[in-house]
C-alpha cells in the first residue's frame, strides 16, 4: 500500500532486499507451527519524512513521483526493523567485560566508581555519543537507558538521541544511599531535577522520561515515594528499575523493607508498577509477583547475558510467559557482555536450553522488534516494516565468513537460515542501520 500524503522529499530513498519482520507473537510453538514471520522477498521499501511510505514488490513498477528516486541495491540481503533493547546502561560501556564478581560487588568494585565520573558535563556528552553511536552499529533504533544519578548524564542521551531522531527513554538515575559519595542524590534535588527534564524532554521529538530508580537498595522509603508520585502525577512518563535479579540483592532488600510482601511489592506499594514499567532481570520472583505485572502489564526486560555473565540466574520465560507477564529482550551491559541483539538472542535460547524450553528464531525476533513496541506502547511508530511507521531499519547478511556461509547453503528452511543467523551473527553481519530514515550507521569497506 501506498500513502501518497508524503510525496518523495529530498531525503526520499528506496531500500530494495528481502524484508522479514514478525507481526503476531509467535509464542513457544515449533517453528513451523505458530505464527510465523511475514517474509517478502525481492521488495522495494520506500522512505520519505523520516517514515516508511510503502512496501511493494520489485516486480511491481513504481507510482511515477517515486521514479528516479535512488534505488539501494541489497538484493538477498534481509531489511529488519530496528532492533529495541529495553534495558542498557551507557556509562557501562566503561566496565563491561569486568572480571570476576557477582552483583552486588561488581557494581562496587567495578561499576560504580566508573559511574562518579559522569558528573563531569564533558564524560557524559562524550559518552553519551560514543554509546548511541554503539548502539547503531550493532543494529539498535531504540533503546530504555540508565545513565547515572547525575542530571548532566541523562540530559546529554536526550540532546544527542534528538538530534539523531532517534527513539529513546531515559531519565536520571535516583539514588540516595548505599552508594559512594559522588553517585548520591537527595530526595528534593532528585525530584526538581526530573521534573524540569520531564518539562523539557518528555514527549519532545521521540525522547519520553523514565523515572529511574536504580534498585530498591539504593533508594529510601522517602525516595521510592517520591518516585511513585512522578509516576503517578505525570501521565505517560516510564518506569525503569532492577527486580529479584540475584539471590543476594533479594536477602538484602528483603532486610532493609522487612514490611514489603517480597522485592516487586517495594516498587508496587509505591505506585511504580503500571504498564509502562519496565523491571530487569526477574529471575527470582514468585507468582504473586508475576500476578502484580501481569495485572498492571508491566514488563520484565529479560537480560540473558548478563545474566549468565553475573552468575545470577536462569529466568524462566515460558514460566512468565504462561503467567501473562509481558517480556522483552535486553542487553543489559554491561553486565551483559555485547550490545548485539543478536547475541542476546543467542543467549536467551541457551538458558532457555538449560530449562528444557527451545526459543525459536521468530519468537526472539518477534520479542525483540514488535513485541518490545507493543510493549512499550510504541507500535505505531516502531518494530515493523509497514508503512506509516518511522523508517527505523536495518539491513543484514545473512551469513558473514566461511563457518556461516557453510551452514547457510545447507539450510533447508527459512527458520534454519534465520537461527543460524541468530545463532552465528553479531555487528559483523550488519551493513547499515538507518534511524527515521538516515543511515546512521554503514559497515566499513
Ligand atoms: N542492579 C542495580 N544496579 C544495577 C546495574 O547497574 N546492573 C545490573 N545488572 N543490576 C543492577
Ligand atoms: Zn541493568
């Protein structure tokens, strides 16, 4: 179909490859047997005013304004919407790839001290465009960030995501104890700090404010309550924080809020649990606590390989899923070791292995693009290729080196083809990200 309310401007491009996006959740079903992925091959994708305007086969000849529009050649390439990655940290970029420790001492040893130097307006700006420009290369459009406690660090993703026109949420990280001095807020300050970001970037271009509680450890009751009324007072804002991600940190909090039911009611007494929340990790939370998300449609942005990185647990996805808890796919660095989604993709069938259960390719693709739009409730502008939506996409070689490109020619179906592109892929394979439109990203050479 073809909107012709935006006829091709300047910027106007033609994308021509093999779109496969994932528009119904195919759930645990064997790959041939649930929904599966709308393929189109040898299609021309059509891009004007940052959006998506039309898909049509090559076949077909182009409505005549469209003629003479360059036509970008990536024929047995795949165009994917960009990928959305719900939880990440930006200053991590700093320790990823730590050695040697759990939580709770990783993020003193290694994690903290590397968030203080934020506070510097310049670390954060230059860190800020390092990250986002990771993000790209590694075929990530949106992302749900922390920065650090410090305003200057979140203030600096949301002025370069702008200018980008990029999608991004983010909001300064709250934390008033049990971190070193440098990395602590107080309650007044943390809360005129985020109500003038709420002022300035939520709703402004794509960039929407999370209130960001980094961990029930690291807020007081009177912090979290403050945060519980952002979210309750500003309508549309996010939540972002950390849930039962590791057995520690869930003795811990269980100590410091001897009155809460469990970890997740520390958050939902307070009105922090609603549908736009998104709660990493959840390895260890009860069915209760699975009741209270699914109730609220909140999210657990399921990290896999942080999580196998940190020792901190095997998250059981079916379990959520047959809960009626909503589910997204994130990176989590850097605890998680790679910005790649497909990596984390990777990662996510392997502990999945581990508990009996096969993620198929389409259920992680689905998860990773559409599923974390419905989610977040952005499915009208992002996580698939139709047209309307913004023109964040991705184009991708299916198979990159000898090993893959072996494999590849054995398969025999297209799931064979997109796990072992799944399985084998990382940045390697991706030859350019576009973001509303603009390349911002393109493999060298
Ligand atoms: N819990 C509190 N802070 C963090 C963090 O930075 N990373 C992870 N993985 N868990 C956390
Ligand atoms: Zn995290």
């Amino acid at each position: 179909m073809l909107d012709t309310s935006i006829a091709p401007d300047r910027d106007a491009r033609i994308l021509r490859g093999d779109v496969l996006d994932l528009v119904q959740d195919p759930g645990f079903a064997a790959p041939d047997e649930g929904a599966g992925p709308r393929y189109r091959v040898d299609h021309l994708v059509l891009l004007a005013g940052g959006r998506i305007q039309a898909v049509l086969p090559a076949s077909e000849s182009l409505p005549p304004e469209w003629r003479g529009v360059p036509i970008e050649d990536h024929r047995g390439r795949l165009i994917l919407p960009g990928f959305i990655d719900t939880h990440v940290h930006c200053p991590q970029l700093d320790v990823i790839a730590s050695f040697g420790t759990e939580l709770l001492d990783w993020l003193n040893t290694y994690t903290f001290p590397a968030e203080r130097r934020y506070a510097d307006p310049q670390v954060s700006y230059q860190g800020a465009e390092r990250f986002l420009r990771a993000l790209w290369s590694h075929g990530t459009t949106s992302a749900v960030v922390f920065p650090t406690v410090h305003k200057v660090s979140a203030e600096a993703l949301f002025r370069r995501a702008a200018d980008a026109g990029m999608r991004l949420i983010t909001g300064k990280v709250l934390m008033n104890r049990h971190a070193p001095e440098g990395l602590l807020d107080d309650v007044d300050q943390a809360e005129r700090d985020c109500l003038d970001l709420i002022d300035r970037w939520h709703g402004r271009d794509r960039q929407a404010f999370a209130v960001t509680v980094r961990f029930a450890p690291c807020s007081t009751l009177e912090q979290l309550a403050m945060a519980g009324r952002l979210c309750q007072h500003h309508g549309g804002v996010y939540m972002q924080t950390h849930v039962a991600e590791n057995r520690d940190e869930v003795r811990w909090v269980a100590e410091l809020f001897p009155d809460a039911r469990s970890y997740l009611d520390v958050y939902d007494r307070d009105g922090l649990i609603g549908p736009r929340a998104v709660l990493a990790h959840g390895i260890w939370l009860d069915d209760d606590d699975r009741a209270v998300l699914r109730e609220h449609g909140a999210q657990i942005a399921h990290s896999p390989s942080s999580n196998l990185f940190l020792g901190s647990g095997l998250f059981n996805w079916r379990q959520a899923e047959d809960a009626g808890v909503a589910v997204s796919l994130a990176s989590d660095v850097g605890g998680g070791t790679s910005l790649s989604m497909l990596r984390t993709m990777h990662d996510a069938y392997k502990i999945q292995a581990l508990q009996g259960q096969r993620l198929t390719a389409w259920k992680a693709l689905y998860t990773a693009t559409r599923g974390a739009a419905r989610h977040l409730g952005l499915d009208d502008e992002i996580g698939r290729v139709e047209p309307g939506l913004m023109a964040d996409l991705t184009i991708w070689d299916l198979a990159v080196g000898e090993v893959a490109r072996h494999r590849d020619s054995l398969a025999s179906s297209l799931h064979e083809r997109v796990f072992a592109w799944m399985t084998l892929g990382d940045d390697r394979n991706l030859v350019s990200t576009l973001v509303a439109g603009q390349t911002r990203y393109r493999r060298p050479g």
